[in-house]
C-alpha cells in the first residue's frame, strides 16, 4: 500500500532539500511519489493504479503519496502546478517528473525501464 508522506516523512525517507543542494536518495529502493489532491478527478483515477502497483512491485519500488494541499511547500519544491504528477525516483541517478494521469502499462514501462533496468 502507497505510503503519505508529510514534509518530515520526505525529508528523512526521499531527500533532505533543506540541507542538501544535490539531489541525495535517502531510500533503499527505487520509489514512485504520486503529488495528488482530493479534489482532483484524474488524481482520483490514478490512485487504484498505484494501489494496484505497491502490491505488485511490493519489495522492488517504494509507493508513496503527497497531498498537495497538505504538503504545499513540497510542492512548490517540486513546482508542481498540474496533477497528478508522479515523480519516479530510480535509486542512483535523478528523479524523473511526469504529469498527468498515465495509464497502468505506462507505469509499468517506465518503473521496469528506469527504476529497475
């Protein structure tokens, strides 16, 4: 199951920005952030997706979830300005953005092809 994260979640389990001006992994697994708001229709199809794919890749990636209107400075840390927005996070190298609801073979495409080739 996708995990929230609040700032302090990210900060300790993702990347400390506060003090860090390299991009830094902190986790042991590759990871896909969904950026989400309740109030989003399109967020509102892609999460049975992730929920799906946390099970799936259960031991390989990492599923996480950040409500935007909880967690704005996340946001504006990301600049984020459409969701969903789901950053894919490979364990060496740096993140990757993408926007919008993506259909589940294109997560998988990319988890498989970036986060675990």
């Amino acid at each position: 199951m996708a995990e929230h994260l609040t700032k302090t979640d990210f900060l300790e389990k993702i990347f400390d920005y506060e003090n860090k001006k390299e991009w830094e992994y902190q986790g042991e697994l590759p990871a896909v952030i969904d950026f989400y708001a309740d109030w989003c229709g399109p967020c509102k199809m892609v999460a049975p997706i992730i929920e799906e794919l946390s099970q799936e890749y259960e031991g390989k990636v990492n599923f996480f979830k950040i409500d935007t209107e909880a967690e704005q400075e996340l946001s504006m840390a990301f600049g984020i300005q459409s969701i969903p927005s789901l950053l894919f996070i490979p364990k060496e190298g740096k993140p990757q953005m993408a926007a919008g609801a993506l259909p589940k073979d294109t997560f998988k495409e990319v988890i498989d092809k970036e986060l675990l080739g």
